[in-house]
C-alpha cells in the first residue's frame, strides 16, 4: 500500500484542524441555547452554570456545595432535559446500602421448568446524568461504591462487571453548614471529581425575580443537544491544543501544592500535610480545554488553566491542624501559588 506524502498529511491534518474550528464556532451558538434554556428554570448562578457545563464537556464529574435551596438539584436536572440524557437521583441517607446504588443479584424461578438462577436488577447507577444528593450523609463504604462507576464507567456485582453506557456523569451535592449526622468524603473520593463548586446567595435583584416567577417553573425545556452530539463536543475537547509551556506551567503548579517539593513556597509547608497528585494536573489540563471551547477558542492559554485551577485544585489540598485552626481557605493557597509558579 502506497504511503501518503507529506503534503498528503499536511493537507488533512489543515482539514481535520478547520473542521474542529467550525466546531467550536457552531458550539458557541449552542452553548448560548443552551444557558437560555437553563436560565428558563434557575435565576442568575451563571459560574455554577458555566462550571456544569465544563464538566460535561470534560465528560467527568462534579461536586456542588451550597445550603438547600438554591436550586442544584433543579439545575442538574434541568441540564439532563437540554442534552436528552437519562436522569437519576439518589437521596444519600446513613442507612443507604452500595447495591440500593449499583443493583444486586435476585433469584428468579423459571415458570417453565422451575429452575432457578440469579439475574442482575440494575440500580440508579446505570444512567447518564446521576444526580448523589447529599453525598456526605451516607457511611464511607456506600460512598465507596461509587468509586468504580466514577473512575472505570463500570459496576462490579458478585462475579461480573457490568458497563455503564456514556456518556457518564455523577453531580454530587454537599450541605456544608449541616456537619451532625455526616461523614467526610475520603480523599479517593473527592479526587474523583474534578471540580468542586460553591454554590452562594442569589443577589438581591436575582432574588426578587425567583420570587416573582416561582410559579412559572413549569415552562417545558427545549432540548438542544443529545447524546450522540454531547460524545462529539467530549472528543472535541480533548483535541483543543495545549501549548508545551502550558502543559509546563501546570505540572509546576500543582507540584508546588506539595510540602515535599523544594519549590514549594512557604505558606505550603507551613499549612498543606498533603498536595494535589497527578489526577489533579490531568483534570486541570482538561478543564482548561473545556474552557477555551466554552469561550469560542481553538486554544488554550493561560487565563483557562488559572480560572479553573480554582476549582480543580481546593478540594484536593489537605490542610494540617495549624490550616485548619487558623481556618486558612485552600483558594488563597492556590492564588498565592500563580505568585510563586510565576509566568509560562
């Protein structure tokens, strides 16, 4: 079979360049029906928005944090409608068992010739978009049970493995003024996702309009994308080229969040027990290519990598008893840290 020539290459490398180009400008057309559409049943919250769409791009997950109330599981629920995608949600309690989320093995009698055999029920778990609401209110080995699903798409039950269809995305959320009755998610746990998002206050303006339109929540959703187009963008994504200095600058930074570094700046060491690992730098990367598709670019560049190092990076710091009792936010750490890592 004949090579293709150079100038072959060249000219579909250029094509296949221009096509993912008019990708992202088609994109930034749906992205905008997209929030229109979200905005139909959730006021204001535009960075959790952003930051929910970024992970679907990414095709990985995410943890909202705020007080009830301000509308997480609407927001998430909302967002399975605009992108046709199946939706689940799982109310974590203390008496939450790992197969009321995975599914368990039930023995079953043939009506014909009365022979028994086990089949697979499938729980919640197996869906597109699974919503883990309260995630820290069940014990850490139901919490556990997740950790496959999140990592491989995959579910374990007796001696199978199961797949879970894509696209695949767990949306967790945490109280974070409720600390009775909780378990803290361990760090494999949390690790798994790649942002953590606080969730705040409507402003004044924004709350006065939940108030005027709260009986209008019923207005129906049009959808916008769906799974097969959803999969497309993922891929899309991951080939949004990143600079070498780039890709540089980030390994520097999030080594620079471990103690053991002899980069590490000073308030690391007096404050951090344990860093960020190389997950961290991967979901870094990643969400920074989301960003630049989300923006309308073909490129990465440095602003993409330090907005979303403030969501990336947080929830993967370990504070020593010195950070926690002189309550240091993990956010000022990564702030005072684009100081020390200086330019790419």
């Amino acid at each position: 079979m004949n090579q293709p020539s150079m100038n072959q290459l060249d000219i579909n490398n250029s094509t296949n360049t221009n096509s993912d180009r008019e990708q992202v400008t088609l994109f930034a057309q749906q992205k905008q029906k997209l929030i229109k559409e979200l905005h139909k049943k959730v006021v204001g919250q535009d960075q959790v928005i952003k930051q929910l769409l970024l992970t679907i791009l990414s095709g990985s997950h995410a943890l909202f944090v705020g007080v009830p109330g301000l509308a997480k599981t609407l927001l998430i629920a909302t967002l399975s409608e605009t992108l046709k995608l199946n939706f689940n949600r799982i109310q974590f309690t203390p008496d939450l068992m790992p197969s009321d989320m995975t599914g368990a093995e039930i023995l079953e009698e043939d009506p014909n010739n009365h022979q028994r055999h086990f089949r697979f029920m499938r729980g919640p778990v197996f869906t597109n978009i699974l919503l883990a609401d309260e995630i820290n209110r069940t014990p850490p080995k139901t919490q556990a049970a997740l950790l496959q699903a999140m990592q491989e798409k995959k579910v374990s039950v007796a001696s199978h493995t199961y797949p879970i269809q894509a696209p695949f995305h767990v949306f967790a959320t945490q109280n974070p003024i409720e600390q009775e009755g909780t378990y803290p998610l361990p760090e494999a746990q949390l690790d798994r996702f790649m942002f953590m998002v606080d969730v705040g206050y409507p402003s004044f303006e924004e709350e006065m309009q939940i108030v005027s339109y709260t009986p209008q929540t019923q207005t129906p959703i049009d959808p916008i994308l769906g799974p097969e187009e959803l999969l497309a963008l993922q891929t899309l994504t991951m080939r949004i080229p990143v600079a070498k200095p780039l890709l540089e600058w980030a390994v520097r930074l999030v080594r620079a969040t471990r103690k053991t570094e002899l980069q590490a700046p000073d308030i690391v060491k007096q404050y951090v027990d344990f860093g960020a690992g190389p997950r961290a730098t991967q979901h870094l990367i990643l969400a920074a290519q989301a960003s630049a598709l989300f923006n309308g670019r073909f490129a990465v560049d440095i602003d993409d990598l330090k907005e979303q190092a403030l969501f990336v990076l947080p929830h993967r710091l370990v504070l020593n008893y010195k950070g926690i009792a002189e309550k240091i936010k993990p956010q000022a750490i990564i702030e005072q840290l684009f100081r020390s890592v200086g330019t790419c």
